[in-house]
C-alpha cells in the first residue's frame, strides 16, 4: 500500500489545486489530491446484493470496510478487470470510499484558472459527472464530479431535505444570501433546502470569480448589507476556489464585515485550519444542511445585534 501524503498547498487561497491524473481506458481524468488518501492495487472485493451496478462490493484493507465503485463501469467503458488496476481511495463528504482505475499517471499543481467549466455537449448538461476540463502541461484532463457519483450511487449519503423538513414551520428570511457552488446538482439540492428552510432571497453562481465579480459591481455608494447579508462558498470550483474567494473578501475593507461560510465535502482538520487563517466565520462539511441552516440562522441574528 502506498500511502498518499500532500501537502494540500502549504500557503492558502492562492487559487491553485494539486490533480491527480488517472486513466480509464486510455483516457485522461483527474480527481483533487485532497480528496485522496492512498492508492493501491486492486484487490478481491465482496460482492453484496441490491447494490447499485456500479458498485462492485466491499473489502477490508486494513481495519475499516470500504465500499469499492467500478468507475470504468460507472461511466458506461465495458473492459475486464486487470490484474494491474489500482484502487484509489478518497475521503470526503466524511466517508472512505475507493475507485477503480486503470492506472495513475501523476500529480500536476495547476491553478483554478485553467480548469474550465465543460459545455454541455461535454458534461451531459445537468446529468453530467465532468465537473471541469483542466489543461495539465500539454494534456487536456477530466475532472470528475466524485460528489455526484457519490450522490447518485447512494443517495442516502448526501444533502437531504429531511433535516429542513425535521425544522418545523419557519419564518421567511429576504436577507439576501449569495452562494458559490460548481456542481449543478449540489446547487440545486442546497437552494432547493434553503428556500424550504425560508431563505426566499439567494443568489447562485458557478464559481468563486463570478461571485467575486458580483461583489465589485455593487453601487459603493449605499452599505454593502442591503445587498449581501452573508456568503456561503464550497472550495473546490473553476476559476476561483473558495479559499481564494474567502481571502479576497476578507481582506477587503468593503466586505470583509459579511459572515462566510465555508461549506465544502473537504472539510478536515488541515482544512479548518487553512479557512480560519484566511478569515472564514464557519465551516462544515456537506451534506450536514440542517447544521448549516442553524449557523446561517445564528450568523444573522448576530449581526442584527
């Protein structure tokens, strides 16, 4: 077993992000090194009954039983398993779940600007798993939307109304919410839990940059409040990461009064130390949205205080 060991980018928010390039078929795709804590060969799995079809059962490589997805599969290659294939084994969204690939190529540091949204002639639209085309040296990389093919695979693990739903009757809330999230699905699920939650006023965009870009067109003549009362961003997104997104608006005397929250599957201990350096109010982890709503709520009551 190889153990992974990054250093995530010992400086923050300088918009850069560390990919891991794997293969599939000869094909090029990438995952964020943070989301993976080792690589190994592949190994005999236990099949269980009733899983997805993508899912090839579970094994157990040292204490803990891992759920292993055939990502060949998942994305529609029928080839045989090789005795060569590797397992990658991620963390996020707080859960170990291992993918498998054909081989890994290497690690590029590239920053955010250079991954590009993909049309939807490329992503499939709305029901797309490219998150992003990123241009690492001469090679031009997939970036998968692992959250999704999470989400999709089990369903159970991901952002749910239910938590809002348990809330009861609530209030409804114009203060004006901003949001940056890049992966469509996980966009709609959080407006959709938000609104429900009575945030009637949000603002979505697709990255970290157009979010900015919003910020520095608001009228400088009248308080920032009554345009953005508070900004909630995920990390990893296109153009600009939200750690980047979160140092600029905290350094900047013209908003760095309005309470961000960092909301992001990546949210480990490294990570909470990098957000609280560069200023963020909160952070969790997805797909806790009724903890979310509880500091939204306490956020804003703080304010008005």
């Amino acid at each position: 077993m190889a153990e992974l060991h990054s250093g995530i980018l010992l400086e923050s928010g300088t918009n850069e992000i560390e990919i891991m390039e794997f293969t599939i078929d000869d094909n090029l795709y990438g995952i964020n090194v943070a989301k993976v804590r080792e690589i190994i060969m592949s190994a005999a799995v236990k099949v269980m009954p009733h899983a997805h079809p993508a899912v090839e059962g579970i094994f157990k490589p040292r204490d803990a039983v891992i759920t292993v997805v055939d990502l060949p599969k998942y994305l529609g290659i029928n080839k045989e398993k090789g005795a060569k294939d590797l397992f990658i084994i991620t963390n996020f969204n707080k859960m170990f779940i291992a993918f498998r690939v054909h081989t890994v190529v290497g690690i590029s540091r590239i920053s955010w600007t250079d991954i590009h949204k993909p049309d939807k002639t490329v992503s499939g639209g709305s029901e797309g798993v490219a998150t992003g085309i990123a241009q690492c040296g001469g090679d031009l990389v997939t970036i998968l939307d692992f959250e999704r093919i999470v989400a999709e695979i089990a369903p159970e693990t991901t952002i749910q109304m239910d938590e809002i739903e348990q809330m009861g009757p609530r209030a409804r809330s114009d203060e004006p919410i901003w949001i940056a999230e890049d992966s469509i699905l996980l966009s709609k699920m959080i407006e959709d839990c938000l609104r429900k939650a009575g945030y009637a006023n949000l603002r979505m965009f697709p990255n970290g940059q157009e979010l900015w870009e919003g910020l520095n067109a608001l009228p400088r003549e009248r308080g920032i409040e009554k345009d953005v009362a508070l900004v909630i961003t995920d990390i990893e997104m296109p153009q600009m990461d939200g750690h980047r997104l979160t140092k600029l608006i905290k350094s900047d005397h013209r908003f760095q009064t309005i309470p961000l929250i960092i909301f992001s599957s990546l949210i480990s201990e490294e990570m909470r130390i990098k957000g609280r350096q560069l200023g963020a109010d909160e952070q969790m982890s997805k797909p806790e949205i009724g903890h979310l709503v509880d500091v939204m709520d306490h956020l804003l009551a703080e304010k008005k205080k």
